[in-house]
C-alpha cells in the first residue's frame, strides 16, 4: 500500500500543475459518489493537496518582480537601491535584520557594511558562510539617516518578506534586533527578554538574538550573543 502510493507520488510529481489539480478535483469528486481504492483514499487525496500547495508556492523572483520598482511607502523617495535580500533561496537558515543602511543602499545588497561585517564573523563562528544561509530585512529602502522604522513602512513591507519565507520554506529564522522580532512575532516585549529562546513564525523555529550594529556599539552583550548563536547552531545541525 505504502510502496503504490510512493511509486504513484513519484510519478505524478512530474505533471504540470494545473494536471495535478484537475486530477485532485477528479479524485475528490470520485470519492464523493462513493467511489474507493488507493488513489482515493484518505492519505493519496492528502499527498495531491500537498503537490497542489507545493506548486502554488511562488519563487524569490516573481516576489522581486512583484515588489518591481516600489512606490509603497514614503521611503522609496531617498533610496538609491532596493536591497531584496541576498543568499540561498533554498536556505535552511533565513537571516532577518532592521532595514538597509549607507552601504547597503549604495550596493543593494543587505548587511555589507560594518554590521554585515560582524555578521560574517557570527556565521563563521558557527560554522556557516553567508552563501549558505539568506539574508534580507524588515524593511527594504534605507530610511533617512538610518532613523527606526516607522509603523506605516513596516506593513507595507512586511507582506513581501512573509512571502520570501514561504517561498524559501526554511527550518529556522533568526531575527536581528527588535524590528524583525517584534515585527515577527506580532509583539512589543523588548528584544532584552525576547532573544536566546526559541519560538514559532507560521510553524518555523525562530531565534532572536541582538542585532551585530548594537553589539558593535555594546561589547558586554556579545556574550548573550555568542550562547544564542550556540542554541541557534544546534538547532542548524540537527534540521
Ligand atoms: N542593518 C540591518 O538591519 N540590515 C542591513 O541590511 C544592514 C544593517
């Protein structure tokens, strides 16, 4: 039984996806005028709804052409470049800071400039190269002078990042300094008693930990720092 519905999984795994749905649609409408056999039981009709799911699953690139040239918050007035977010799309780990900095604005690229630096050297001392992992942010235009993030620009943002983690389907979230966990996690609990334990984002495991420009300017708290980072590895290596 389990063997047929493996071999019928396979195989099916290759039709297109609008096959796949007529099919589900067919098999559903089969079970319904009482119709039983393998392909209509319980778990084949479940197997079929999670390929549906799997193929509605948009890519990192149909996001960014989505996001296009993005006019959705005042911040689009000041910046030079969008900073998407970087990395691989099929990471296990998604790295998620504030918003673009100086540098970050200049390249388009997230976490290059002296907190990226540090961030380098984070992953590194847990043994993983920023090739590996993704990295993006809250926010994705520089706000002036660096200032917070305010209410308005974070939910119209938001929404792109909510769906750069579904597309990537991670096993762990790691969030930067209090924007990304409280944007996150839907809260206002301050990072000092958020970060260092594990919670949940849409079922994902997520760790929040301070973000490296407060560690760059607070040297006493990269200890706090370096025992999340530990939680965080072992949870890496086991996923
Ligand atoms: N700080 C952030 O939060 N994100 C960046 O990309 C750079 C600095």
């Amino acid at each position: 039984m389990t063997e047929s519905i493996q071999t019928f999984n396979k195989s099916t795994r290759q039709l297109l996806p609008e096959i796949k749905e007529g099919l589900k649609n067919y098999l559903q409408y089969m079970k319904g005028l009482g119709y039983e056999g393998v392909a209509l039981s319980e778990t084949s009709l479940r197997i079929l709804d999670e390929w549906c799911k799997e193929t509605m699953v948009e890519t990192l690139d149909t996001i960014q052409k989505d996001l296009g040239a993005c006019r959705r918050c005042k911040l689009h007035k000041g910046r030079k470049h969008i900073v998407f977010g970087d990395g691989n799309p099929r990471a296990k780990l998604v790295l998620v800071g504030e918003g673009p900095g100086y540098e970050e604005d200049l390249q388009g690229l997230p976490f290059v400039g002296k907190a990226g630096q540090l961030l380098t050297k984070m992953l590194k001392a847990i043994n993983l190269l920023r090739e590996e992992v993704y990295i993006c942010n809250i926010i994705k235009c520089r706000p002036p002078k660096n200032r917070n993030p305010e209410p308005d620009e974070i939910a119209a943002c938001i929404p792109f990042l909510r769906r750069q983690i579904r597309a990537i389907r991670p096993n762990l979230i790691c969030t930067l300094g209090t924007f990304a966990a409280q944007a996150l996690l839907g809260t206002d609990t301050p990072i000092s008693q958020l970060r260092g334990r594990f919670r949940t984002y849409e079922d994902i495991p997520l760790l929040a930990t301070y973000h490296p420009a407060y560690l760059l300017r607070n040297e006493s708290k990269k200890r706090e720092a370096w025992e999340d980072l530990q939680k965080l590895q072992e949870v890496y290596e086991r996923a």
